[in-house]
C-alpha cells in the first residue's frame, strides 16, 4: 500500500511513518505543510492520503483544504483524516462528493497499532473509519429528514456503527445481538434509504455518506 502522509510534528510524523512500515505500507512522500500535499499526490499518486487537518502556515484547515483540491484532481482518492480537531464544514464538504474511502480518527482515540493500520487498510479499501466522537460532532446541529427518518432507533444505532467501520460480527457484539439479526438491520437500512444493489461494502459507504450528510 502506497501512502502519502502530511503531518507537521516532526516526531509524530516519523512516528506514522516508522508504524505504517512496520506493517508493509511505502510512505510514498512525507509532507509538512498543506502546500506540498497536493504536489506530492499528483505525483505520487498513492492508495491513500494519511491528513492533518491543521498544518503550517496557519494552522487552520490547510491539510483538509488540500485534500479535497487533490480529491477533485484525483476523483475517488482515499483519505484519513487524522488530526485532533474536527473541522465540521470541510468534513462534510469531503463526505459529500460519495466517492472512495473516507476516515476521519482523533489521535488522542487512536490507542494502538492495530486500530490505526486496520482504519488505513479500510479506508484504502474505499470503506469507512470514522470516531465516534467525529460522528457525534457532525451529527449535534443537523436533522435527519426523509428518508433516514424511516429509520428505527435501532437501525440508527446500527448505521452509526457502520460510520465507524465495524463489521457485521462487531456490530453483532457491540449490540449484544445475533449477527444474523445485524444482517437484516443492515438490509432494512439498504431498503429504506434505497440504495441499488451493489456491492455491500459499496453500499454501507453510500449508507454512511447518506446519514452524516443528513
């Protein structure tokens, strides 16, 4: 896996890179700054952008804003957003375009190897990896109109769940249910928010982008 990390802390960022090796991913490119990210995408081309969201020289929003300018030259590009700040307009603005992986992780919730690289290779994968508490935040201020309102209390629970990449058997557990029961929640929230047939990780992402752009 090819990956192109923009990180401004110098120790956090040989950090991420010293990590993603360990687990056979190439850091393609290693940028600093939000002005270099663009560049090094579209030269790089990588399998997933690993983002900031505040980077030099302000500190604002660079790394989310260069993101999406690379995602419109590169339509589809993964990115994970990492960062400890969640910038709720430009978030929603990744979300909205429905194409490729999307993560978005709080570093102080990232608490081992494992939940980080698993979140990378979702998120390359074109799935979702988003915290909970990045979830909560992007849902505090927006209704859910038609045709999510269809949606049961439970199958809420479960589409919030799904937003955090859990799979059928996790969901299953975090529920205290059958994951058959968890598969037919999943297929009700398919039915009602009238996604076509697709591939059914196509579809959890479009069931995903669906409720947190709500």
């Amino acid at each position: 896996m090819r990956v192109v990390l923009a990180e401004d802390l110098f120790l956090l960022r040989q950090g991420i890179i010293q990590l993603l090796e360990a687990y056979d991913c190439e850091v393609v490119a290693a940028v600093d700054n939000g002005a270099d990210l663009g560049p090094a995408i579209a030269e790089h081309r990588p399998d997933i952008a690993v983002v900031d969201v505040r980077l030099p020289p302000t500190f604002t929003t660079e790394g989310l804003q260069a993101a999406l300018l690379a995602r419109r030259e590169q339509p589809g590009l993964p990115i994970l957003v990492l960062s400890q700040h969640v910038e709720q307009m430009y978030a929603r603005e990744l979300l909205a375009d429905g194409t490729g992986g999307i993560g978005y992780l709080l570093k102080d919730s990232v608490l081992d190897d494992g939940q980080f690289i698993d979140a990378v290779r979702r998120v390359a994968g074109g799935g979702t990896a988003m915290d909970p508490a990045v979830v909560a935040q992007l849902m505090t201020s927006h209704s859910r109109d038609e045709p999510l309102s269809a949606l049961t209390a439970r199958e809420r629970e479960v589409l919030e769940l799904m937003a955090e990449g859990c799979s059928n058997n996790a969901i299953a557990q975090r529920l205290t249910v059958t994951e058959g029961a968890a598969a037919k929640h999943i297929s009700s929230i398919f039915s009602k928010l009238m996604l076509p047939p697709s591939t059914d990780s196509n579809r959890r992402v479009l069931a995903v982008l669906a409720y947190l752009n709500a």
